[in-house]
C-alpha cells in the first residue's frame, strides 16, 4: 500500500468537515440575520477559519447559501442520459420527479420554511436560483441532443428541453409556495404527486415519443 494513501485520506476527510462546518455556519447565519446581511468575515468567526479559507472553498457568497448548485444544474440531463432502455426522456423525467417527491429531496424544493424563506427574502438568492434553473435547462438540451443525435441548437432539442425544463421550474416553485404557506413536506408532497402528474400530462402529446432509446 502507497504509505501516503492514509495520509490523503486524512486530509481530504478533514477538507470535506471544514467545508461542510462553514457551510452549516453560513446557512444558520443566513437564516438568523438575512442573506443580504451577512458578511464572509461574520461566516469565517463563526466557523473559525480565516475568510481567506471560507473563499477558498466558496468563491462567491451565493454559494454558501447554494450549495448543492452542480447537482441540481445537472439533475436533469443526468436522468436523461441514465435512462432505461426504451424509456423517453419525458417518462424518465416524471418517474425521477415523482421519486424525488416521494423521498421529499431537498434538492427538488424541500428545503424547509427557513431556508426556502431565506431564498424568498434575498433579491441576490432569487436571481441565483432563476440561473441555475436556466442552466439546468441548458444542459438538458445537450442532454436530449446528444440522445437524439442532433446538434444542441437545433430547434427541437431546445424546445423539448423548454418545455420539460419549464414543468420542472413550476413544480419547484410550487413546493416552494406551499413551504411558505405553512404547509408540511408530506402534505406538500401528497399536492404535488397530483399535481406533477396533471403537469407532466399536459405534455405527453407532444413528447410521448420523443428521443425514446
């Protein structure tokens, strides 16, 4: 055995308690004080770290509060190119999304009515969220194009991914409205396991068939 191998592993487990100290910090301070209120310097205090550290593992202070961005940009295309064979993009989609609801997955909206407040209560989180869910719309148009051997800006693709993606906005904001009005995670997801259904519905006549493998 490589004698640094322990050695590494060390180092990389204490890497991944120090982000996530931060990260458990910054999201508290979020919550207590406002987004727009907190600074990086009131974060590294409260981690204990220096605010060069904080930086080093969060370039930007939007993603302390979103720190799960890379899964959820990707969550779609990722669906796409793992699905069953046989399977269309449009059925893989709504059988992850429905599972996702059914596990009440944070990363799909459940995030709670502090930290979905959090989001509503921040100009700076909104438009962050309004980018990523473009730019997980971005990618399922590569993912559908890729599927479809087509070029990614060819205008089937990126309707497919408008149409699919816009199902996906719409059902996360929703879950969001239903956080806020006080509603609890498994009676949001009671609604929205109808609710995702009605939409996903709506569009089975245009992509019933569409990229089936």
């Amino acid at each position: 055995m490589d004698p640094n191998t322990p050695a590494l592993g060390l180092r990389e487990t204490k890497k991944r308690e120090t982000r996530q100290l931060i990260s458990d910090q910054a999201t508290r301070l979020f919550i207590e004080q406002g987004f727009e209120h907190t600074t990086i310097a009131e974060i590294a205090d409260a981690a204990r770290v220096a605010k060069k550290t904080v930086t080093n593992y969060f370039p930007r202070k939007e993603d302390l509060a979103l720190d799960h961005q890379d899964e959820f940009v990707a969550a779609l295309a990722d669906t796409v190119a793992a699905r069953e064979p046989g399977e269309t993009p449009l059925t893989a989609l709504r059988r992850a999304f429905l599972a996702a609801v059914a596990a009440q997955d944070p990363v799909a909206g459940f995030a709670g009515p502090a930290f979905t407040r959090m989001i509503a209560d921040s100009p700076t989180l909104t438009s962050c969220l309004r980018g990523l869910h473009d730019r997980r719309e971005e990618a399922l148009t590569a993912a559908l194009a890729e599927a479809t051997a087509t070029s990614p800006d060819a205008i089937t693709p990126r309707t497919a991914a408008a149409l699919l993606g816009g199902v996906h906005r719409v059902l996360f904001t929703r879950i969001q409205q239903l956080t806020l009005a006080g509603r609890t995670n498994p009676e949001i997801a009671e609604v929205l396991t109808q609710e995702a259904r009605q939409a996903f519905d709506l569009l089975t006549p245009a992509l019933a068939e569409y990229g089936r493998s």
